[in-house]
C-alpha cells in the first residue's frame, strides 16, 4: 500500500452519533493532504446521512495532531489553502460537533478544535501552537475564528508570545468547553453525544444555522428578528408538540 493509498481517517455510525477518528499515527495526524482529503470526503458523506444526529472527533496515538506536516511546509502544493479543506468541511456539518481532545494539540492541529462546536479535554493534554516558531503566519482563517473562540487577548498570548497551556487552562480561556480526568473523556463526551442524538435532527440543524449567525448580527433587533423566525418555524414541527406534551405529563405526575 502507497503512502497515499493509507487510511488517515475513519468513521463510524451508531445511534445516530458519527465517531470520525483521525488514525494517521504514522504521521502524527498531522494536516497532511491525505488526512486532509479523506476527512474532507467524510464530512461531505455526513452532510448527506440523514441518520446522523451529532458528530464526534476523535483521534488515536500519543498526539492529537502534530499540526502542520512537515513535508507538506518543505514542499507546498499548487494551492496552498488546500491544506484547510478538512477543516472547513468539518465546520461546515451542519449537525452538532463536539471533539474528545485525548493528547496534546500543537500548532494548526487546533483548527481542529476551532472547526468544533464544543471541545472536551483530559486534564493531561497541553495546547502549543508553534506558528511563529516555525517562521509561519497563521491561515485559513485561524486568527479570526480563535479570536472569535478566546478573544483577542487569548489569541495574542497564545499566538506571539507562544504562550502553551494547559486542559484546565484552555477551559479557563474557552479554547475548551470542560476538562476533564484522563479516564472520564469517553464517558462525559459519549454522554453528550447521547443527549443531542436524542434531539430532533432538523431543529438541531436550524439552531445550528442561527448560531452560526450570530457574529453577522447586531445585537437587538436583527438578531432578534432571526431568531423568531426559526422559533415560529420550530413550533410548528412535530418534535415541539411532543416535546410539549412530556413536559405536561411530567406536570401532571408531580401535581
């Protein structure tokens, strides 16, 4: 088997949860064009599996990714942006996504995160995002999405001065969502995993779209406007009337 020809990514679905898991040990999971590539097919195979509710993002060996690969930055392809199309597929699923973070993340293996709804971390993993050192500005996007996730302050720390933290860290700045005990992640994201897949897949997919919104909107009266439709819409839909009537009968039963 060809170097091109190995199996970067895999998938699997399961009561409407999809586990996409990064396995390209060998490289690291680095953001080689050929994880990249399958991860980009992958997500285009979810966006039209209409049984998938939710989405989670693993990944296997001792780090999450290494970030940029190395013979990709010695010798760039014709189109260098190619390198982000995993990442913009992943963060365009149009279902929840939420990463289970095992092993330390380093440079641009965090556009993994950023591509994420939610992240969940072990205590163990440390976040080092090596751009500058590498003599490399961030791109794709990176800037912009980190700052929207951490703010400006956080991005500067982490991206000029290199600062690298910790899972406790990066909750504490909302690079991350929870950290959580090495022996724990499976558990706390698989029980998250459970929860949205129990939801309605469509109201999912139209929360989704507004939040995604949210940083074209003013705040007051656009925003508020948007939302009102997709309630309207969403109070039309078979899942708000039942979801109605298990709150009347749980009324019921306490009174």
């Amino acid at each position: 088997m060809s170097a091109d020809d190995r199996t970067a990514v895999t998938v699997a679905v399961r009561d409407r949860v999809a586990e996409v898991t990064l396995v390209d040990v060998g490289r690291r999971n680095s953001c080689n064009p050929v994880l990249v590539q399958q991860l980009a097919r992958i997500c285009a195979d979810l966006r039209r599996d209409r049984s998938v509710h939710v989405v989670v993002l693993r990944a296997e060996g001792p780090v999450f990714s290494a970030g940029g690969d190395v013979d990709s930055l010695l010798e760039p392809s014709g189109d260098p942006a190619a390198v982000y199309d995993g990442f913009t597929a992943l963060a365009s699923l149009p279902v929840p996504v939420v990463a289970a973070v095992h092993a330390p993340v380093i440079g641009a293996g965090v556009n993994f995160l950023l591509a994420c709804d939610a992240v969940v971390a072990a205590r163990s993993v440390t976040f080092d995002i090596r751009f500058l050192d590498v003599g490399i500005h961030p791109g794709g996007g990176f800037l912009t999405r980190m700052q929207e996730r951490i703010g400006r302050q956080g991005t500067a720390a982490l991206i000029l001065f290199g600062d690298v933290v910790t899972a406790e860290e990066a909750q504490h700045c909302g690079l991350v969502w929870r950290s959580v005990a090495d022996d724990e992640l499976g558990a706390v994201v698989g029980g998250l995993a459970a929860r949205v897949a129990g939801r309605d897949r469509e109201l999912l997919r139209r929360t989704k779209a507004t939040l995604g919104l949210g940083p074209a909107l003013s705040v007051g009266r656009m925003a508020a406007e948007v939302e009102q439709v997709a309630q309207d819409w969403s109070q039309r839909q078979p899942a708000y009337l039942a979801g109605v009537e298990r709150l009347r009968e749980r009324v019921r039963r306490r009174g």
